[in-house]
C-alpha cells in the first residue's frame, strides 16, 4: 500500500508543526515560562501525527496523553491557542481554564486524555457502539501506551469490541516505559498487540518512529474498521528522550537512563528518518522544507503570543460547578 505525494507531504507539515509545538512546551517549562505539568513527546511524534492526519473530521479520538495530545490537535487541525490558553489558565481556553493540562474539544470529536491512565477505553467503546449504529462509517480510535494497556479495562474493550465487531482501533504507543516502570517486567510477551490476537482481532506491530509506516498501518486499520469488520490492534515500538514529565528522575526501574541510551535513540529520530525519505524520494526540495520548518516557528510563536495576552480565567463558581458531574 503506498500513500500519495499530498498524502506524504501533509504528514511531514504536520509532524514538523507537532516537533514544534512540543519543543516550545518543553523549552518554556525548563526557562521558568511555564507552570504545571508537561509530558515529553520528542521521539515518540510519528505515531499520533499518523493516526489524526489519516482519521477524517467527524471520526471520535481519545489520543495517548504524551505531548498532551499535540500530534492529535496539531494533526485534526484543532484551534491550538486554544489549548495554550487552557494549559496556563487563561480566558479562551479550550475547556474555560478549568482543566489545567487536560485539554478537550468534544465537540470535533476530541476527548482527549483523562487523568486516570485507562480511563478511555470504556467511553471509546461506547464510541464505537455509536459509531456501528449511525451508519456513517466513523470510526473510535483509543490510544495509549504501553502502561495503559496493562489496566484490566483495556481488556474488556478488546473483548466487546471483538464480540461486537466495533470500528475500535486500539492504538498502542509502546516506549517501553511507563514512568520508572520497564514494559519488559510489566507484560508477559515483548509485543502486547498479541495478546489482542488472543481475542481473535487482527494486530500488527510497527516501527513507530517511521511516519510513513505508521501512517499506512493507519491507512489499513481504519479501512478494516470502517467496513464494519471490526477493531484492529495497532503497536508502535517508539521511545522517548526526556523523562517522563518535566522534572521527575529519568529512571528505568531504579537505575538512570544513559545519555549513550538516549543518543542511540535520537539516530532514529522521526523528523531525521522523514526528512531523508522526503528528499530521497523527491517528494520535497531542500527549500520547501526549510520553508515548512519556518511556517511551524510562525504558527507556533503567533499561538503563544495571542495565549499570553489573555488575561487569567476566572471562573464564577456558578460556571465551575457546572463543569463538574456528579450522579
Ligand atoms: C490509574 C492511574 N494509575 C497511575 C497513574 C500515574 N501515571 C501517570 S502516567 C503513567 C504511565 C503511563 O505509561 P504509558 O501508558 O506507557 O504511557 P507513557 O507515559 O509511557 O507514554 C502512570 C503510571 C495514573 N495517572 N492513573
Ligand atoms: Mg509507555
């Protein structure tokens, strides 16, 4: 299966925006120009930016938490500001300042990611379900990572998607790590995507730091499920280069991550790796990169100028309480 030129190019625009975005996160927070939390998403970009430049507006997506879901906004073409202004508090902001990092525009179908790891796969089924019954050939799309595939709820959407054959793709974004925690102790086989294969649905495993081979594998999946013949199980082997959130120890188990780890790492680096295909392939010149490179500064210094210049949000107490369910 190949993807077209537009295809290819849209991809590489959007995992250099994505770059973009996630290393202006990260260079704020490390100057002091950010508060809060911020999860790393260097190395680990390609599969997010895959999956949401493949899906069509109108498909429902809980994207993994890494980079805060950046790939997904970036990739969905979501008011990003949006989410800026929400991260620091701001009027404007996608959920009104109340969310602190956990951003969300449900009415594109963008749910985001909660604060409890595994807490998409029960609504994502649900999705799904709707999803079957509309007729409209959507599909639900449930990332997480390697950790989040250990919660016993991950399971049980496996199992009624398979039953029910739902168009769920189930997106495993495998760096191996979930926080100190090594996947290589955590689960019992080195590709979790066979252990869908145990629920009868069909799994692949790819190399999640090659753009174009997420965004075929995508490509696939979504195809499969929107012909009604059910979920697919997709895992990407990707990495990441900085600790898990800003500030916390980078440790594998109780031994820290070498800097020759990392360095080998960063030879397979997702915008290095698209970037030789790109202009090997003459799909884009020397300049239009540069130029797309520069585009993503712009967009990104222009978001961040207009979310600094809101003024803090301020909720009346009438506006938080209706922002909270409680049955
Ligand atoms: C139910 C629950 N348990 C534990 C945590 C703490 N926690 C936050 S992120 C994380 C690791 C997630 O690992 P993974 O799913 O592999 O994603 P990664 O961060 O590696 O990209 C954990 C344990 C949590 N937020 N929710
Ligand atoms: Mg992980």
């Amino acid at each position: 299966m190949s993807l077209t030129k537009e295809q290819m190019i849209k991809l590489y625009r959007n995992l250099i925006r994505a770059h973009e975005y996630d290393t202006t996160m990260y260079r704020r927070m490390m100057s002091g120009r950010l508060i809060g939390f911020y999860h790393p998403g260097e190395g680990a970009m390609a599969p997010g930016v895959a999956a949401h430049t493949i899906m069509r507006d109108g498909d429902y997506t809980f994207p993994h938490h890494r980079a805060h879901g950046m790939a997904a906004m970036v990739s969905r073409e979501m008011d990003i500001k949006r989410y800026l202004a929400e991260h620091t508090g701001k009027q404007g902001g996608c959920c009104e300042g109340r969310s602190s990092f956990h951003g969300s525009f449900p009415e594109k179908g963008l749910f985001m990611y909660s604060g409890y790891i595994g807490a998409q796969f029960s609504p994502a089924v649900g999705w799904g379900w709707a999803a079957k019954r509309n007729g409209r050939s959507q599909i639900s799309f449930c990332g997480a990572g390697d950790g989040g595939f250990g919660q016993g709820r991950a399971h049980e959407a496996m199992l009624m998607s398979q039953n029910w054959k739902l168009p769920v793709i189930f997106w495993c974004e495998n760096n191996g790590l979930a926080i100190y925690g090594d996947a290589a102790e955590m689960h019992p086989t080195e590709d979790i995507s066979s252990l869908a294969q145990g629920y009868g649905m069909p799994a692949m495993v790819i190399d999640g730091q090659d753009l174009f081979a997420c965004a075929e594998a995508a490509v696939a999946a979504f195809e499969h499920a929107r012909e009604g013949k059910g979920p697919v199980f997709v895992e990407l082997k990707t990495c990441r280069y900085h600790e898990h959130d800003i500030g916390t120890p980078d440790l594998r188990g109780d031994v820290q991550r070498s800097e020759e780890e990392i360095a080998e790492l960063r030879d397979r680096d997702p915008v290095l790796l698209a970037t030789k295909r790109v202009l090997d392939e003459g799909i884009l010149s020397q300049d239009e990169i540069d130029q797309i490179k520069a585009q993503a500064k712009q967009e990104v210094e222009d978001n961040w100028n207009w979310a600094d210049a809101q003024p803090i949000a301020q909720p009346t107490e009438e506006e938080l309480m209706a922002a909270v369910f409680a049955p």
